[in-house]
C-alpha cells in the first residue's frame, strides 16, 4: 500500500539530474560523442569486408549504437547526488533507510524504477535521432520489435538485479568500488557493449552464457538486428525470465540478512 | 495498556567482535582463527518516559546511549530484555514502529542532498501516507518557530548545518509521530540556531504533548529542555531522576558566601549543610555529605536562620557536575 503512495521516490534521481543542467549537458555530450565514435569505428572497420561474425555493417553498427543507447538507461550520477548506497553506508545515513513506513528494498527498487524510465527518455530520444539519420535500421517487422521490447524488458530487470547485489556488498565490505569497477568492466564485455559476443572466442561465449550479462543486452539487442531469429528467441526469453527470478530470490535473501548489518556499518 | 510511551525493561546489547592479534604472525593466526570477545553496549537497561515528556539519556561516548536508541527505533533487536514504544515492540513491528516515531541523528541528513528542502518534504509525505492539507498546516507550524521558508526552495547541499538540522528536524516530525528520538541534534549548530531549536523542542512537548528522547553531550540543553535525566556509563543505568538529584549526588562543589549582620554572631553547621570558613562577618557554607540539600534549599536555610546583609551562591556547572558523574560511574567491576 505505502509503496502506491510513495512513487515520488521514483523522481529522486531524474528530479536530481534535471536540476542540475550542467549534467544534462555533459550526458547530451557524451551520448552525442560516443554514438558518432562507434559509428565511426564500425563503418571502418567494415570497409574491407561484407559480413563477420554472421553480422553485415548495418546490423554491426546498428547493433553498436543501440548498445551505446541502452547503457544509457542506468548511468545516471548518483554519486554527485550523494545518493549510493556506498555513501549512505560511509554517511551513516543508511540508517534513515530503515526508519521509514517503506521497506527499503521497496524504496531502492521505486528509486531505480524513476532512474531507468529517466535513462529510457534518453535513450528513445538517441534512437529516434539515430534513427531519422539512418545511423540505425529500424526492425525487421512489428514481431520482432516486439520480441525486442520484451527482452529489453527483462534485461534491465537483470540489469536492476545486478546493480543491487553489487550495492548489497555494501552492508558487508562498506566498500564495492572494486567490485563496481569490475561489474561495468565485465558488464560492458560480456553483455556485448564493447562488441557484439560473436566475435569473441568460443571458450568465451561459453563462459558467458553461464553468467547473467548477457541477458542484459546482448540478447535484446541481436534479437533486434536478426542475428537471433525469432524461432529461437523463446528459449532466450526463458532464459532470460530464469536469471530475472533466481537474482530475485537472492537478492531478496540479501536484504533479510543486510538489515542486520546497518547497526554494525552505518549505525 | 501502559501508561508510559517508551518502556525498557532490563535490556541488553551485547556485540561480538574481532580482536586482531598483533604481529604477522598474530594476524596470520587472527585471519585463520579468528579470537571473537562480547562488547556489552547496554546491560540491564530499565526506564520509562511518560507521554509528552522530555528526556535527557547522558552519558559519554560510548556508555550505549546511540544503541539504546537504535533499540527504541527498530533498528537493532536487543540480546535479552523489552521495550515497547507507543505500544509497539520497535524490533518486531518495524514499519508500525516507524509510523509511530520521528528521530534526527546529529549531523545526518535524512533529506535528500540534490532535491530542494520542499521536494523532500514532499517525498516524506507520499512515504507516510500524510494528507495533503495536513502537511501543509504542520509545514506552517514548523516555519513559524523555525523559519524554513526562507531557504526551503534552496537544495539541500547549499543549505548551511543549521538551516539543515532545522528542516531535518521538520522532516522528522512532519508525520506527527507521539515519539520523537533525537540523537545530539544540535552538535555543530551556532548559539541562536540552537536556541531556535530548543523553542522548537519545547512547543513539541508542551503544546503538542510529543514525547521526546533525547541525547546530548551540551549541558545547557539538558538544563534548559530536560524535566529528567537518564545517566548510563558503561552500558548501564547509573540514574535516572530530576537534574537535582544529580547535582545532590554528584555536584557537591556549590557554595553560599553570606555577610552577617552581627559580625560577632555565633554560626552553627545546618542540616546538611557545613561551614566551610569564616572571616569576621563574612562565612561560606557547603555541602555536608552527598546527600545535602540542593544549593537553592541551602540559600533558604542560611537566610530563615541567620540575618544577612548580602548573600552570593556559586553552583557548580552542570557540565562538571556530570564529569564528576562520568568518573565517579566507572566501569563494572568485571570491564575495569
């Protein structure tokens, strides 16, 4: 009940962001810059070939740029608004976390729900742009942006998941700026944000279908550009449902066990 | 159903931690086999506050006032014994707990540091369910005695310490909780802020019968604010009484100096009260005993009996009266 009435939680971080111009700037930058580098870098590297990896340029540099988009979708500063959960442990503020009538897991997954629909603004206006500049092809047939809409959905769902365990070490090691830098190193590699997974070796893309990251972009993204067709999308989309409910049920597990620790950490 | 709002009944806290031993070798055992000694932060706690009444925990660093609290709010279960506040066992009912309570800890903001003051307030208000009229009268009450509408638009990162503390404790007490647990909210705050927020204490209390626990190391606080006080050192309760009894127990370092009338008058030693010198008319008494009367029951006992022309007192500050607390309440006999 409280959390119907709590969705101005949801604002927190996009309410944040829009307040403080010089980042919407420096995201508008940055977006811009990175979107026109891989295009660069795609387009060139495809100059001397027709098709690799089973990809031809236009699904490459498609596949690229959406993939510059979608991580858009949580990269928002958090840390300028002292809003981690890193700096409410190293505060102490945590501690308000678990004062309230709002179960905190609730009040993380409303905050993080505002920040994913504030990223997903941004990126549907990168796409759109892209799109009208003929950067990216748009999809092969309503099925499969549908399909597409649907594991993007469950992506970020994993992608949420993720992020909160690793914000969830927290209540352990007060520190995880090690474990954050590892998570967007192997997030940005195994989900297929630095290059699409097939033009990794096989031992590699072995070891990342064992692993959640994948599930976050890579999937949605070649159903997208036709390199997953449709007929096998189903055991994808399974797969990926699989990762969104064990997260969940770990995760769920964490919290119990975190709220034991505030006193220790950030008491 | 109980009378008071906050009942502790011999709660205790006892924490685990790790003793690293020293040398590499010592720390290589430590990290295999790990030496665990038991911290007692609150043994055998027992106390109740009335409804709408204002109560000082003291204590220094460390006695366990911060877990007591922690207790109270929820956020800590204790090892053994109860408390209930406004009813409600805190640790069991934790979300019931937090309808029914508003706290502040010191400098820690409960507000959110990119959003303006007004946007928190109004995030706090979705939280707890509060209806719009009603929080915007409780927001004009709260900015007549603190002036918040003067930099309630500004984020909050730009707002000074004591413009903060100030809407932080808005924001606590926006929901109007029975309870309020407030944890050194003025540490760090400048004369006239602290004054504000004391008036603002005391129109909770008073005017809104709201039950206050509060903890600080500012003596004027306690003396201005506290109708009682709850001393704990070392985890455990040292006393809990009026700050007379305090004074009569711990503050035996007032005194009276009189000009008598008849420099030639005989002086004689009262009821609890010595001589301490005297020089031809002029004679200083003091306390006789831990049990002595107060330095203002004093004053009338040399005035009713002796014929005074002139007549000053020195009290002891509350501040070394509650140093003298501190040493005198030692460690337990097994910790020391």
């Amino acid at each position: 009940m409280a959390a119907l009435h709590a969705w101005r939680a949801a604002r927190v971080t996009p309410l944040g962001e829009l307040l403080a111009p010089p980042r919407i700037t420096g995201a508008l930058l940055r977006l811009t810059v990175q979107v026109v580098l891989v295009a660069s870098l795609w387009r060139g590297l495809y100059s001397q070939t027709g098709a690799t990896a089973g990809l031809t340029r236009d699904q490459a540099v498609t596949y690229a740029v959406l993939a510059v988009l979608a991580s858009r979708l949580r990269e928002l500063d958090q840390q300028a608004g002292r809003d981690t959960v890193l700096q409410h442990m190293h505060f102490g503020t945590i501690i308000y976390w678990y004062l309230r009538p709002l179960p905190p897991q609730r009040y993380y997954a409303l905050r993080a729900f505002g920040e994913q629909m504030y990223g997903l603004a941004w990126a549907l206006m990168g796409y759109v742009v892209c799109l009208a500049a003929g950067v990216v092809e748009p999809p092969k047939s309503p099925a499969v942006a549908g399909v597409f809409a649907l594991s993007m959905l469950l992506g970020q769902l994993v992608l949420y998941y993720v992020m909160l365990l690793i914000d969830q070490l927290c209540f352990w090691t007060l520190r995880n700026g090690a474990a954050m830098l590892i998570l967007i190193f192997a997030q940005n590699l195994l989900s297929g944000v630095y290059a699409p997974l097939w033009f990794f070796p096989g031992w590699f893309i072995t070891m990342s279908r064992f692993l959640p990251f994948q599930a976050t972009l890579s999937v949605p993204l070649s159903i997208y550009v036709g390199r997953v067709p449709l007929s096998d999308a189903g055991a994808q989309l399974a797969l990926q449902a699989a990762w969104v409910a064990a997260l969940s049920l770990f995760t769920r597990f964490l919290w119990r066990r975190a709220a034991r620790r505030v006193v220790a950490q950030g008491g | 159903m109980s009378a008071s709002s906050i009942e502790v009944r011999g709660l205790s806290r006892t924490f685990h931690t790790t003793v690293r031993r020293p040398g590499f070798v010592g720390g290589l055992r430590s990290l295999v086999n790990p030496e665990r000694v038991p911290k007692h932060a609150v043994s055998d706690v027992t106390f109740d506050v009335a409804p709408g009444e204002l109560l000082a925990l003291l204590g220094p660093n460390g006695a366990g006032k911060s877990t007591t609290i922690k207790i109270l709010t929820g956020i800590l279960r204790p090892t053994s014994g109860e408390a209930r506040v406004a009813g409600v066992v805190p640790y069991e009912e934790r979300e019931r707990n937090a309808r029914n309570i508003g706290a502040v800890f010191g400098q820690r903001t409960q507000l959110w540091w990119d959003l303006p003051v007004r946007e928190s307030f109004s995030i706090l208000r979705d939280i707890y369910e509060v209806p719009k009229a009603q929080h915007a009268a409780r927001l004009r009450e709260f900015d007549d005695i603190l002036e918040l509408s003067a930099f309630w638009d500004t984020r909050v990162r730009h707002l000074s310490l004591g413009q903060r503390v100030r809407c932080d404790l808005a924001a606590a007490l926006l929901h109007d909780p029975p309870v309020v647990f407030l944890d050194e909210p003025t540490i760090g705050m400048d004369v006239v802020v602290k004054e504000q927020v004391r008036e603002f204490l005391r129109h909770q209390v008073e005017e809104r019968g709201r039950t206050v626990l509060l903890t600080t190391h500012d003596m004027t606080e306690v003396a201005r604010l506290a109708e009682r006080v709850v001393l704990i050192n070392h985890g455990r309760l040292v006393l809990d009484g009026t700050l007379d009894e305090i004074r009569r127990r711990f503050g035996s370092t007032w005194q009276i100096r009189a000009t008598l009338a008849d420099a030639h008058a005989e002086v004689v030693a009262l009821p609890g009260i010595a001589l301490v010198r005297r020089d031809g008319p002029q004679v200083v008494f003091g306390p006789d005993g831990a049990e002595g009367p107060t330095v203002h029951q004093a004053l009338k006992q040399v005035i009713e009996r002796y014929e005074v022309t002139e007549v000053a007192m020195d009290e002891a500050e509350l501040e070394d009266v509650m140093r003298a607390a501190y040493v005198q309440a030692g460690p337990p006999a097994e910790e020391a």
